[in-house]
C-alpha cells in the first residue's frame, strides 16, 4: 500500500505495529452477538473503539482498522444488521472547545475496516449518556432501513443500508435509546434525555449551585418517547417526562414494553408506550440509576436489570443484578439474583481492587453498563462494567473473565526504557499501577501500588540495580507520591508524599550520576511544586533551585486548557493521559545537566544539577497560532552534548544545535505543516545520527492523523511506520530499547503496540 506522510511524499513503511500484551480498552459500555454465529461477539468502549471477540467473550481484539479521528475510538453505539451480519455500524464522537464532534462509521466486512457514512449528528462517547441503550438501529423487517440518533443534531434515517442519510423532523434533543419494535413492522421508538437527569458526575458546580454539564448547554428538562409508525417519516409524542436510557419490547406481547429510566428507574407500559408506571418493587430506588434491561429470549417471563452502582455506594450488593419473573408473572417483584462473593468469580484481574473494596465481587458490580443474554446458549449471560466482559453459564449466579485478554482498562500516560536491559520497559497508566515487560511486550507483570493511589504517571527505571524502580503514583482527590521498590516489585513504599493537589508529572536519572533522579512536581506553586532532586538512588528529596515566571501560579500555566481540553482523554478528566514524564530530560552525556519544559511558559537548564537555571526557549513557537502550539516533549541528544529538541503540539518537532541559543525546525520541513509531538524517544542512528521516533496523536482543534515516523539520519529522511490496521491511535508515549532495536508506543485507550527495528538496507 503507498503511505503518504504529513507533507503528502510518498514512501513504502518499512516498519509495522505487532499488538503488545498489554491490551486498550476503557469503560465497556455496550455488548452486542451476532445473529448467526454463536461465540461472536462486540463491544463497544468510551475511548477505545469496538473490539470483537469470537470465542464467546473471553478473548478480544481491537476492531477499527479505516479510522482517522481520535474521537471515531470513542464509540457511543452500535448495531449489526440482523440481515446481513457482516455489515455493522458505530456512532462515535465528542466535545472539543464547547463543539460536538460526530460521526457514523459502516463496516462490510465484521468490524475489520470501517469507513464514514454520516457526519450530520454529534455523539458523545465518553459523556454522560455513555453507559446507556444503544442509539443506532437496523429494521429487523427491512434491511435497508438504518436509524440513528445524535447527542446532538436530531435522528437520522437511511433507507439504503446506511450509504445515504437525512434528518428526521424531531427534535434535537439528546437522545437515548433508538429502537425498532421486533413484532411491529414499521414502528420505530426514540426515547431522549433530559438535562437533569444526566449522570451529575459531569456536572460542574460553582458554590453549590450547578451550572449545567461541562461543555454541554442545557437542552430539554424533560425526557420524552417519540414514536414512528412509518419508519421515521412521521412522529408523535408518546411520553414526556421521564428520561428513556435503554427500551425493551416483550416478545410476548407487543403493546407491552419496560423501559430503564435512570433516576426514575424502571418504567413498565401495557399500552405500547403511551403510559408508564413504576416496575421498581424489590429494587433498590433513592440514588441509584439504572440504564439497561434486558428480557431473557429463553425464558421470555424473565428480565434483568442493575442499578448503575459506583464504589462509594456501601449499601449496594457486590454485584446488583436483578431478576424479575420467577414466578411468571407480568410485573412480579424483582429480586436480587445472588449475594455474590469472590469465591463466585474466576479469572478476575488483581487490578480490579484499585478502588480498595477488598473484594473483586464488589468491582465486578460496579457501574453495570449493559446485561446480555445469549441468543443460542440457555442460561448464558453478559455483563459489562467499568473493566470488561464478564461471562456466566449459570444465569448469573457465577462470572468468569478471562482476565480481560485484549480488552482492559489502560489509558497509558507513559513509557520508559531500562538502561542496557533490553526489551525492558516499564509503563504507567490512570488507575493502575505500573506494569514492566522484560521481552519488548510480549508479556507484562505489575508493579505494586499503595493503599490511596489509583494510578500511575512517571517512572524510571535506575541504571545500577535491576531490582529497583521509581514511580509517581497518584490517588483519588488529587493525592500523589514518588514510589520506590527495590526487591523486584515484590514490595514498594512511598519515599516522597505530596502536598494535595501535586502531581509527578516527570521522572528522570541523572545522564552520568547514577546516584541522582530529578523529579518534576505539577500543581500549586505556593503548594511546592517544581523540581525536585534526590541524590540517593530516590530514598530522600530536596527541591530545587527551579521557580518559574512570577506571573505563574500554577504549573500548568493554562491549567484547564492543557489538561482539560487539550491533552486529557476527556474533556471534563483532568490528569487523565496529560502528558506525562516527557517535559523533564538529563544529558546522557554532562553530569548534572537537565532541561525541564513547561506547556506555553518556556524551557529552562540546569548545568549543576538543578542549583541555577536559564531560560533557552526564545525562538521557539509558543502559543503560535492562538493556543494551538503547546510544548509537549523535550529531549538531548544521546550523541552531541548541545543539541536539544523540543516537540510541540500543532508546530511538530524543533532542534537547537547549540544548547538552546537558537532553534529551527525539524518537521515538518515546511513552516506552516502541522504534527503533534505526542510522544519522543532518541537513540544512535546507522552512522552516528541521532535516530529519532516521534509519534502524533490526532486531534480535533488542528485536524492532524494519527502516525508514527522515523529518522535514522537525524531528521534528514523520515519513514513512517504503517499502522493502517490501529485505526487513529492516540499515542501517549514511545520508547526505544538500549539495544536500539526494540520500540514500545502506548496509547491513550488503543493499547500498546510493539516494533522491533530492522537494519535500513
């Protein structure tokens, strides 16, 4: 295949992504089979595309080969086409800078390429709806027949197999739910949501009053049913009131339907959708929302249900799966399925205490997102929540997971490389602790976390014991620490705990002396955050001689746009995949010299260890072009002491040969080319050049793709390396090996990916 690189030259890739073991993933949060083949699965995720699994959910892989935009990985729906299972369709979006993104993807070939059919509608696939009913749906009774519903910009209909689409005459509204009714040819159901009822841990409030969804304007206080009778020419107005997340049609009688109403719970109709009455006995009711329902195809007088519980619910049962029916009846009371316990579960990552329950049954039951019965196998159930899929072959009384292979919960911040190990990384990611690969990442194991702490930022991986690790380790409410374990990851304890507020944002080891790791603290200025210095392998730190400008009272200077909107994997998730351990770097070469960058403020070094320091950016392109150009990386040569570079989001890569005197830039060749540094790593090209591999990451604001490149010549020719099959990877971090032969980039929900190099010819 030809590749075109940011310039439009083309070139044949020399090089291609192998997946790592360490697989992409986020918030499962819909679940959808086949209509023919038993085992086949898809899923669906808030930040990592669709996956499909083919051995009955318990091995997965990504499916998003023919994306291009960061938010078509952040699906809000699915369908399958019950007539031509090979054709599927996915509803993916978000918000940037208060602007809906949106579109609709078609595959017709089982997910493994997709291309955009519909960009009328915005969707919001890692927003507050996202856990709900699926918004898109294929007729059962005519095949061309294709439904959608946006976030934003109303309901679509295509009458051609989703080729072509056009705006119905609703509303636009947010909608929740889009279904066809299975025994009613012609009847088509949109059910939206209001504006209070939206999951309130999106919503931001200024002393206690709220001021509405972040990013979001107010668009309806109320939730309504529309109905079609004519597959979607014409509407009427069902029900108003209560928001409609997910909707279920009894296959025994078509005028009977349940609904899952989030704060309003679960609404039962016996006249086709026109009135509503409470089907909540037996549930559990004040402060609990439910978005999904299911009847069971087998056993059609039962039906499934779960509240949307969350870890600061003690009062929920570990895993809040409801059944009603048992006793045959049309409204009997719901009740709970079974008490679990962990001895009820198997194949349960040890990941899934991060919230410190103690008990994997409670993690499990957290934030249930869609119940699924198989359509061929009696008494085969799904589940997916906050960490994957589930499977039970008992109805629900016992779970396995299969340790989530290929589908976890990794939106990974960075990557680091062992020094004269190779094929040794070790990588961070929010809410987990680090995880190391000893063989290029055909396989991983975990570093031990604290009790408080969630996730990972930085880390580091010291020269002269390959027993020890640093890492920056960060918990809930903004708590952070510098961890160190030196038995192998056996054990671990916090060396330096943080104020509140601060964050690790950066580790690195002195380029000569091993003895000494500087440290870069982001948050509060007047809280302590800087530079930090230890000069004993990590046991104990001091800060530095650092202070930025005066006018700074934060790092980051632009605090809610670089970590908010910018860098995050969501708009409203600060601390999320911001950056992390890229904007600190040490001389391979000098004792005692670093270069530390802040995002729109500058770049400064330290000749004598971080006792005295002087600003060289001047020259470089801060805040060019509004606020698009942002610094995102800084490194030193590992073959000349005074060339630097310093990788920008939007203006791409620049050098300074000089120590920072004065800069050009690198690529794209061409002043006005754009290229997200999003990740850099160095090392000694086939003569003596350096060998640079930079990775970007797409973004809405500047409409770059996704890739990766290199040069072997120090930025004189560049390669790129193909990953057509990824889909719009947003790279976080790429590192390469001391051998200089093994590369591991990682991903903001993609997962990792893993290249070994080959001699250039």
């Amino acid at each position: 295949m030809e590749v075109r690189d940011v310039e439009g030259n083309s070139f044949k890739p020399e090089q291609t992504w192998s997946p790592a073991a360490l697989g992409g993933g986020g918030y499962i949060t819909g679940l959808i089979q086949h209509p023919s083949k038993s085992g086949v699965l898809y899923a669906r995720c808030d930040v990592a595309g669709v996956f499909a699994s083919i051995d009955g959910g318990f091995r997965w892989e990504a499916r998003n080969a023919g994306l291009t935009k960061a938010y078509h990985h952040q699906v809000q729906s699915f369908a399958i086409s019950p007539h031509h299972p090979e054709v599927l369709f996915r509803c993916s979006g978000e918000v940037r800078s208060r602007k809906f993104h949106g579109s609709v993807h078609k595959s017709d070939d089982d997910g493994h390429t997709w291309r955009e059919v519909c960009t009328g509608m915005g969707f919001y696939g890692n927003g507050p709806t996202r856990m709900y009913g699926e918004i898109i749906a294929v007729d059962p009774h005519h095949p061309g027949i294709v439904a959608a519903g946006g976030y934003t910009g109303g309901l679509w209909i295509s009458r051609d197999e989703g080729e072509s689409w056009k705006q119905s005459s609703l509303p636009e509204e947010r909608f929740g739910c889009v279904a066809f009714h299975p025994g009613i040819p012609g009847l088509l159901y949109a059910g939206t949501i209001s504006d209070e009822d939206l999951n309130m841990d999106y919503v931001e409030t200024d002393g206690g009053g709220v001021l509405g969804l972040l990013q979001d304007p107010p668009r309806g206080k109320a939730g309504r049913l529309y109905a079609s009778t004519d597959l979607g020419e014409s509407w009427v107005l069902l029900h108003e009131g209560p928001s409609f997340a997910e909707l279920a049609c009894d296959i025994r009688d078509p005028q009977h339907l349940r609904a899952a109403c989030i704060w309003n719970g679960i609404l039962h109709s016996q006249n086709g959708g026109q009135t509503w009455q409470p089907d909540m006995t037996g549930l559990l009711q004040d402060g609990h929302r439910y978005g999904t329902v299911v009847q069971d195809i087998h056993h059609p007088q039962l039906w499934y249900t779960a509240p949307d519980a969350r870890p600061h619910m003690q009062t929920v049962p570990p895993i809040p799966l409801y059944v009603s029916g048992l006793d045959s009846g049309v409204t009997e009371p719901w009740k709970l399925l079974r008490q679990h316990k962990d001895e009820n579960l198997s194949g349960f990552p040890a990941y899934m205490d991060h919230f410190g329950s103690g008990s994997r049954a409670e993690a499990t039951g957290w934030a249930i997102s869609k119940i699924l019965v198989d359509r061929f196998i009696e008494e085969r159930l799904y589940l997916t929540n906050w960490y994957g899929v589930a499977v039970s072959t008992d109805r629900g009384r016992t779970w396995r997971a299969a340790q989530f292979q290929g589908l976890e919960t990794t939106c990974m911040e960075a990557v680091t490389s062992a020094w004269e190990q190779p094929g040794k990384f070790c990588v961070t990611m929010a809410d987990h602790p680090p995880k190391v690969t000893e063989d290029g990442g055909k396989s991983f194991w975990n570093l031990p976390g604290l009790p408080g702490y969630s996730g990972s930022t930085a880390a580091v991986i010291p020269r002269t014991s390959r027993q020890s690790y640093l890492y920056g380790l960060v918990g809930q409410g903004r708590t952070a620490c510098i961890a160190l374990s030196r038995d192998n990851g056996e054990t671990a304890s916090a060396v330096l705990t943080l104020s509140p507020g601060l964050f690790v944002q950066a580790l690195q080891e002195d380029g000569v002396n091993a003895d000494t790791f500087y440290a870069y603290m982001d948050g509060a200025i007047a809280s302590g955050a800087g530079i930090y210095r230890s000069t004993d392998s990590g046991m104990t730190w001091e800060q530095t001689a650092f202070r930025p400008p005066a006018y700074m009272t934060e790092i980051p200077h632009m605090k809610n746009w670089i970590e908010a909107d910018l860098l995050s994997v969501v708009v409203y998730q600060v601390k999320n995949a911001c950056g992390a351990n890229q904007l600190l770097a040490a001389n391979p070469l000098q004792e005692g010299r670093v270069l530390v960058g802040e995002w729109t403020e500058g770049i400064w070094e330290s000749s004598d260890s971080g006792d005295n320091w002087v600003s060289i950016g001047a020259g470089l392109p801060f805040k060019r072009r509004g606020l698009g150009s942002v610094l995102n990386a800084v490194a030193y040569s590992p073959s000349y002491p005074d060339t630097i570079y310093a990788g920008f989001i939007t203006e791409g890569l620049w050098r300074s040969t000089n120590g920072g005197q004065s800069w050009s830039k690198l690529y794209p060749a061409e002043v006005d080319g754009l290229f997200n540094v999003s990740a850099l790593t160095l090392g000694i090209g086939d003569h003596g050049e350096d060998l640079i591999i930079v990775a970007c990451e797409p973004m809405v604001m500047n409409g770059t793709d996704s890739q990766v490149l290199c040069s072997r010549d120090g930025g004189e020719s560049w390669e790129a390396w193909n990953q057509t099959e990824l889909g719009a990877v947003r790279w976080k971090g790429i590192a390469l090996d001391r051998a200089g032969k093994q590369v591991l980039g990682v991903s903001c929900g993609n997962g990792a990916y893993r290249i070994l190099l080959k001699d250039k010819i």
